[in-house]
C-alpha cells in the first residue's frame, strides 16, 4: 500500500480560520467544507488510494486562484491542483490537511488566432472542447487522450499528455506555445506566448509535466494545426501478441510515420467488442489499429505499404476501412476501451510504461509470463507506434491480497520498461502510482537535484507534496535495514 504523509496538526487546528480566509476569497458556492459534498474528491481516476481533503476551492479567475495561494502558504497549507479528477495515477490524490484547487470553472476560451494557429484558453476548458471550437474554421488540437471527452488541458499540461494520435503529433508539450501560472506565493506569472520559440531558459518545457509541483496553471496557449485532407483506418488481426509486436516495429522501422498506431490484446479485443459492436476479430490474439491521413491517393498508398508489412507477418485478418463512417467503427471500440474492461473486472490497475519498439515483442511475452506467474489477467492496450504501454491488470480492490499482488505485479512490469532502456511514465505521471518506483530509474543525486528545482519553486512542500518523489522516511528505513 502507498503511504501518505502525516497531517500537519496545526493546519487541522486552524482550520475554520483557514476556511473563513478563503470564503473572503470566494462566494459561498466556491468553498465545499460539508462531509457528503468533500468525498467526490477523495480520490481522482485511481480509486484504489482515497483520502478526504480538508476543504475544496472553485475559483473561476486566475486573481481568485493567487488570492488562495497567498492565504494558503501563510497557513502553512498543502494545496492539490485538480481538473476533472482523471489522473490514473493518483496525482489528484489529497490530503486530510489539504486544500483541494478545483479548476473546472476556468472552462472559458479567451482568443483563437488561425492566422498564427493558436487558441488561449483557461486551465478548466476540456481536451476535446478546443478541436471542437476550431474544427469549422478547417483545425483542430492534436493530443487526444482517451479521457478527451473530460479531461481538462491544465491536467493535461501537468502530465503532459498524449493520446492515440501523438505518434505523429507529438504530445502535449509538443503543442503548447505559453503557459500563465500562479506561484505558491500567489505571483501571477506568464511564460512563452504565440511566437515558436522563447528566449532564454526553457520554463515551459520544464513546467510541462512537473505534476502541479511548480505551480499552478490557469491558461494555456496551444497550437492548433490545420485538418488534414482526410483520414482511414485499417484493421490488422494476428495470431500472438508477440508478432503483432514485431509487426509493429517492422513499421516503424520502415520509415512510415502513420497517425496513430494503436495494439489491443484478445481480453481487450472481446471487452471492447461486447461493449461497442465495432466488428472486431474475436479469434485474434492481437489487433492493431492503424490510421494514416491525407489526400485519397496517399491514404492508398501508406496504407498498401502497411498492408505489405502486416502480410510478412501472416495476419489472421486486414480490413482496410473504405468509408469515414468505418473508420468511426474501428475506433469506437478503441476509445471506450477503458470502460469497456471495467465491465468485465471489478478494478484493474493501467500501467504507464515506455519502451524502445524494437523491444515489443519481447516485453509482451515476459508480461504474458508474468500475468500466469501472478495469476492475475492482463488486458493490454496501448499507443504502440511510441511505446507507450498500457497494461490493465485486472483484480478485485475488496481482496487486500490481490489488491497487494496486483500492486507487485505492476511494479514488475514498469521495472521490466526501464530495464530495456525505458522509462516509468509515458503521459499519466508518477503521482503516487510509481513515486517509489523512482529509484529504479533515477539514482540518489538525480533525485536530489530534482527536488532542489522543487524546493526552489516551493521551498515549503505545499503544492501536491506527496506525489513524485518518494517520501524521505521511507528512503531512510530502507537505508536503515
């Protein structure tokens, strides 16, 4: 089980004086305090670790948000940024002593600019709603992470997020032009802006990804990119998880860059299939979606490429979509696939490792032991062309047992993606997931020079402490033993 800090005691001795400050702040609407309404954000997307905070705050300004960061460092209180609460790896986890920063009034488009391709937009605006704002003007956003639908883009800049098609597109920090943030201290500050590249050191890059630990976000300026002419997908269905590995390697190694590549296992495959009817293989053990866009002619072309490389590698089944509506099918089943197992297994844990393509094959085969090791079902889905792995490994959250084992066996995996040259997270973050887990990728004075950029942000600890880095009492005790 993950360990959470103790409570500062004399946070939850003040805490009516800390409450009556934020209400000065806040209309009454905007400060939660009651019981019943606090425990829907006792937990984000990992529900296995909960923890009721001690108030929640729903600012709708960027000032709002400065004033509560002001009140709060003068008592000495932890604050967790939130957003829809969709973090899978506990990083909207709270605290009892803590102040949960709620953004989702920030929901406000502020400017679009086609000419030079950007759009502002508050931190609590969702993932999908920015393609939807641009698509009549012929654009969209390009990352798109399955929770797109709800999922907010400061969360998204805090994870850095990526999404189906970030194969071609890159990932969130690859689309974000400037950021403006609000300090612990409460100073409001802004970074980059719509020209392509900053002077100086690179701040976004370094806020992009760092978990609500640096600062606050409150807007965000993103690229948008112009829509591509059109766009297919195509089916490929193989007999083991490991020759849909190695198929997927041959296609990156041969130079095509396709828009997405996506890899689904049979557990996968049959829940997807019973919850969204997209006409999936049930007798495959493997299935790849590849999309690939542009005008008609190179559609036919990349996708004949592909379709030669799936070939070599004796697939059960092609089926290369003709129409946009049977590309919409093949990617139903893709997008709801998160829900989909959640019907055939009463909680799962989804892994977030990155590992070389060329080693695909190899690390489906060794997870596949695991899995029969453990005794516990795997169903993989994940973002193939990148390496991105999503294992979901199926188990029962009531069974502390299993809860335990199933927590082992995760580790195991995210051990087994750096060992061939990877790493612990791909775009849901450590949060409290793998923050103990940094040590098998980060030595003792790597870890030390990151908490010093930490420290000098937020000498303090306040803003989402116990995410990240391991907690230094259980560094010591390990020492210690």
């Amino acid at each position: 089980m993950i360990a959470l800090p103790p409570p500062k005691a004399h946070v939850l001795a003040e805490r009516e004086s800390i409450v009556a400050a934020l209400r000065t702040v806040l209309p009454d609407d905007g400060v939660i305090t009651e019981p019943l309404r606090l425990k829907a954000y006792e937990t984000d997307a990992l529900p296995a670790y909960r923890a009721v905070p001690l108030a929640v705050v729903l600012p709708e300004t960027t000032e709002q948000v400065a004033e509560i960061m002001k009140i709060c460092r003068t008592f000495g209180v932890r604050v967790v940024p939130r957003g829809a609460g969709t973090s899978l790896s506990g990083g909207a986890l709270p605290l009892p002593d803590a102040v949960v920063l709620g953004l989702m009034r920030l929901n406000r488009i502020l400017e679009v600019n086609y000419a030079d391709r950007y759009a502002l937009v508050q931190a609590g605006v969702t993932n999908l709603a920015i393609t939807q704002h641009v698509q009549k003007h012929g654009f969209f956003y390009a990352p798109d992470p399955s929770s797109q639908l709800a999922c907010m883009i400061g969360g998204n800049v805090n994870m850095n997020s990526g999404g189906a098609h970030c194969l071609k597109y890159g990932v969130t920090t690859n689309n974000l032009l400037g950021l403006k943030i609000v300090t612990v201290d409460g100073e409001i500050v802004e970074i980059g802006g719509p020209h392509s590249d900053a002077a100086g050191y690179d701040w976004l890059g370094l806020l992009t990804g760092s978990e609500g630990q640096l600062a606050v976000v409150t807007e965000v300026m993103v690229r948008i990119l112009p829509s591509a002419e059109g766009a297919r997908a195509m089916l490929a269905a193989f007999r083991s998880n490991e020759i849909a590995g190695a198929c997927v390697a041959d296609i990156i190694a041969s130079g095509i860059i396709p828009v997405a590549l996506e890899f689904m296992d049979k557990p996968a495959i049959h829940a997807c299939e019973a919850f969204a009817h997209a006409g999936y293989p049930l007798d495959a053990e493997a299935l790849l979606i590849i999309e690939v866009e542009g005008s008609r002619a190179e559609q036919d072309a990349q996708l004949a490429r592909i379709s030669a490389i799936c070939a070599r590698h004796d697939p059960i089944s092609l089926k290369v979509a003709q129409t946009e509506e049977e590309s919409a099918a093949i990617w139903k089943g893709r997008k709801g696939a998160f829900g989909a197992v959640g019907r055939i297994s009463p909680d799962y844990l989804c892994m977030d490792g990155v590992i070389p393509t060329g080693r695909l094959p190899e690390v489906l085969g060794r997870i596949r032991a695991m899995s029969e090791e453990y005794g516990l079902q795997v169903a993989n889905i994940f973002h193939a062309g990148d390496g991105n792995l999503h294992p979901l490994i199926l188990f029962d959250a009531n069974d502390p047992a299993e809860q335990s084992k199933a927590e082992r066996f995760g580790a195991e995996i995210l051990k087994l993606c750096v060992e061939v040259g990877g790493c612990l997270t791909g775009e849901h973050g450590v949060g409290v997931e793998k923050r103990d887990l940094m040590p098998v990728q980060f030595t003792e004075t790597e870890l030390e020079q990151q908490r010093r950029i930490k420290t000098a942000f937020d000498p303090d600890w306040l803003l989402n402490p116990h995410k990240v880095f391991p907690l230094r009492e259980q560094q010591e005790a390990k020492r210690a033993a």
